[in-house]
C-alpha cells in the first residue's frame, strides 16, 4: 500500500478530522495566511525594537546580509517543508510531520513541546501588548491610562471573541493592521531613499570587514528567529480555499516578504542614520535609535502613527499566535489525546471554538499568575519570546529530519531536490543555529537562570509527551493510531 492509500485508509477511520462534524471550515486565500504570519512575526516591531539590537550586538553594519543568509536559510527548510505537506494533509505541521516521519512517541512529544512553546510565546506576547497599550491616554472617557495587566486582560478577551467565530474574521482583521503597517514601513524607506540619508545613498560600508565584525553568531540567532512563525501556513491546512497550491505558495511569499522588509528596513536604518551613527545609536540606545530613524524623516506625526500601529501590530500578533495555538490543541483533541470536546467544530462559524476557549481560560490564568508574581512585564516577555523562538528552532530541526527520514522510507515523486539535498543544507544551517543559540541562550532571554528553567520545562514537555505516546501503544491502541492522523 503505498503512503497516499494509507493516508486515505486513515482518513476514513473514526478518529480522524475528515469527519464532518469534527471538519474546520474556511475559505482562506494565499494572502490570508501570508498576512497571519506576518503579523505573528510583527514586522514593525522589529524594525523599531530588534534591528537596533541586531546591529549593535549583532554584527554590525553587515546586518541586512544577515537577514539575506537568515531568509535563504528558511527558503531551503521551506522546501522539504512545503513538499511533505503534499503527502501529510493535516493541520498538525510540525506535529504531524515529525510524526509522519520519526514516529508517534517523538511525534506526540514534540507536539506537547509546540504547545508549551506557542503558550510562552503567546503569554510573552500579552505581557509586551499590556505595556504597549499602557501609554494609551483614555483622558476622554475620564481615564489617564490603565495598568498593563488590565490592557492585556482586554486585549486577551477581545482576541478571544475573535477566535470563537470563522478564521476568515481573523484574517481580515489581521490583513487590515499588517497593511497599514506596511505601508508606513515602505513610505519611511521611501522617505530616507527620496531625501538622500544622512550621508548618501550607497553600500560603500558593506564590506567583508563590517560584515564580519562583533558577534556574528549572535546576529545569525535573532535573525533567524524574526522568521519563526510560518508553520502557521500548515497549521491552517483545513480552512484554506486550495491548500495543495495555497500553503506551499503562502509558505514562500511569507519568507520572501519578511525578507525584503527586514533586509531593506535594516539597511534604510543604516543610510537614515548614516554608518557611522547607526553603529553607534545602536550600541549606545538600542531602545530609542529605531524611533529616532524615523522621527528624522516623518517628523512627530510619523511617530504617533508608528506608536498606534505598534499597538495594531502586537495585537495581530497575539490574534495569530492564539489562532495557531488553538488548532494545535484541536488537531491533538481529533486524534484523542486530549478530550474530544476540544475538537468540537462550531456549526455555524467552523471554527475549533471550544480549543479557542481553552486557549483564553491558558492565557487569563497565566496573565494573573504573572501579576500575582509581580513579574516585571518586559522582562518576562523578553524571557518567555526568546525561549519559545529557541524551541521553535528545535521543533524545525526535528521536521527537518522527519522529512528526510520519511522520504527515504515511502515511495513518492519528490525530486531530489525537494526530498534530500534541500533538506540537508537546511538541517545544517538550522543545527550550527542551534549551536550559537544554545551558546547565548543568557542572552536570548536575556537571563540565563530563567533560560535554564523554561528549557526544563519544555524538554520535559517532550520527553512526558513521547512516553506518554508508547503508553498509549497499548494502553489504548485505537488513540495510538490516531495520533498524527498518520499510517506509518
């Protein structure tokens, strides 16, 4: 039986999604998805608050090919990635593929470890939206602002109400913030190139010595997790309008986007500042210098607008990540690993709306356990985001090896290309990554002690999650099967 008959052998089981009353339903186009990953990665965000970072840490002036190397990077584990999401229809993503690939112990392992991961990510999220949206003058109701725990409550709740109803609301909700922010991005670029910057227009400073000089290991680290996030073109599988050609297409032009924004934002901080002083603000004041950029060329009203998108941004973002999270806890919850009420499909909406629910009860519980600690909110947010890009890196090398596990075990009409070479240049690159992240994870978190403890955490994730899976063998057998939807 070759591996597409027994995917549909699988797919006519009970336990499986393609029952229709346990069926997500949408119509998500190429730029939907493309939009929902952009805004998990917040692109403007990181042009004002990790470009800085990235220069001044990082490696200097030779930033914007660091974010060139990152994008390739992504575009080779982008291939075997897109090819074996022909041959494993499902929202699991990385779930399913390392499944599919290298079993349903380690599957449902690093299952458990991309749902602790997506939860510190979406918490830290909240903890940065709060301070964000803490500035927020509310004088016209008779306000001067909130807390940012009462911020994050709001937004947390607001964002739930969104994930109750059909993915297409979400879509164009996140749509309409990434656009504007875009267009403000693009518009200052166009303003720094148009006036000139502060010392011409040139690449004079790109040199095998800038590139070269400070950290690059550290360089290479952040700019590859400004990419993490586009699983979420798999993820959303089941509601997109044709996923065979949509999550493949969405998966590149997400990459090829973030890559132009984030190479071509680097580089007109660079010419707006001048080499010289865009070395050294960002040494000196990496907190301020991204804002200053674009307060020489747009003036104060170009600050406001870039403050108010700010806030739209981090808010797409927490909608994106809680969007992911849910289906993760509704494709685990088809396969009966958790209980089957979570993968309760809405019947009007098609929406996995008890899972969303779920995924609010998580984030109010742990938002209160954060005041209740008195945790300083951009501490834990920087802690929590960088530990949870580092897991994401590791889950990407697992896949990478899944895929090339899987295509040498099935038959299949993958090219070379897509099943081997790809692949291993990828799973390369992502291992030396692996390599500078572990190296500097104090750095990455910003506290190598609270590293320490959340690694604990999700490695632990993994390993109670794969045992769990061979309990599962014969404990119950008919859920065992089920796990990644898959017949290996």
């Amino acid at each position: 039986m070759s591996y597409s008959e027994k995917m549909a052998y699988s797919a006519g089981s009970p336990a499986t999604a393609t029952d229709t009353n346990r069926r997500l339903k949408g119509h998500l186009g190429t730029m939907d998805i493309v939009f929902t990953v952009l805004a998990y990665n917040a692109p403007l965000t990181i042009i004002i608050g990790l470009i800085p970072v990235i220069i001044g840490a990082g490696n200097g002036l030779g930033a914007p090919l660091t974010y060139l190397a990152a994008g390739a990077l992504m575009l080779l584990f982008a291939v075997g990635f897109t090819t074996m999401a022909r041959h494993v229809p499902n929202a699991g993503a990385y779930y399913a593929y390392i499944t599919a690939g290298l079993g349903r112990p380690l599957g449902l392992g690093s299952a458990f470890m991309a749902i602790l991961a997506y939860t510190f990510m979406l918490v830290g999220a909240y903890l940065y939206a709060g301070v964000i949206f803490s500035s927020i003058s509310l004088s016209w109701i008779g306000i001067d602002s909130l807390p940012w725990w009462q911020w994050t409550l709001l937004i947390a709740l607001l964002v739930g109400i969104l994930g109750h109803y059909r993915i297409s609301l979400s879509a164009k909700v996140l749509t309409a913030a990434l656009v504007l922010e875009i267009i403000v991005v693009f518009v200052w670029e166009a303003s720094v190139v148009t006036k000139g910057g502060a010392s011409g227009i040139g690449f004079e400073w790109l040199t095998p010595s800038a590139i070269t000089s400070g950290s690059i290991g550290l360089a290479v680290l952040f700019g590859v997790t400004c990419f993490a996030g586009f699983e979420a073109t798999a993820v959303f599988r089941e509601e997109a309008r044709d996923p065979e050609r949509t999550v493949p297409r969405a998966t590149y032009i997400a990459i090829i986007v973030m890559t132009f924004i984030f190479a071509s934002g680097t580089t007109a901080f660079i010419w707006a500042l001048g080499p010289e002083q865009a070395l050294q603000k960002s040494i000196n004041d990496p907190s301020n210098s991204g804002l200053l950029a674009i307060e020489m060329y747009l003036g104060r009203v170009g600050v406001d607008v870039v403050h108010t998108l700010m806030a739209t941004s981090i808010f797409a973002c927490v909608l994106a990540i809680h969007n992911i999270l849910g289906r993760y806890i509704y494709s685990l919850s088809v396969d009966g690993v958790f209980p089957k009420a979570f993968a309760k499909v809405h019947p009007r909406h098609g929406s996995p709306y008890k899972a969303s629910a779920t995924v609010l009860l998580i984030t109010l519980a742990s938002v209160i356990a954060v005041v209740i600690s008195q945790i300083e909110p951009y501490g834990g947010y920087a802690s929590l985001v960088g530990i949870a890009g580092y897991t994401l890196l590791i889950l990407q090398i697992l896949t990478t090896v899944a895929v090339l596990v899987f295509f040498k075990r099935v038959d299949h009409t993958a090219s070379k290309w897509q099943s081997v070479i790809a692949p291993v240049l990828a799973l390369l690159g992502l291992l030396v990554t692996a390599w500078l992240a572990t190296s500097n994870i104090g750095l990455l978190t910003g506290s190598e002690q609270t590293a320490m403890i959340l690694l604990a955490f999700l490695f632990a994730a993994l390993v109670l999650g794969s045992i769990y899976g061979i309990r599962l063998k014969s404990s119950k057998p008919g859920v065992y099967r089920a796990i990644g939807r898959q017949e290996i």
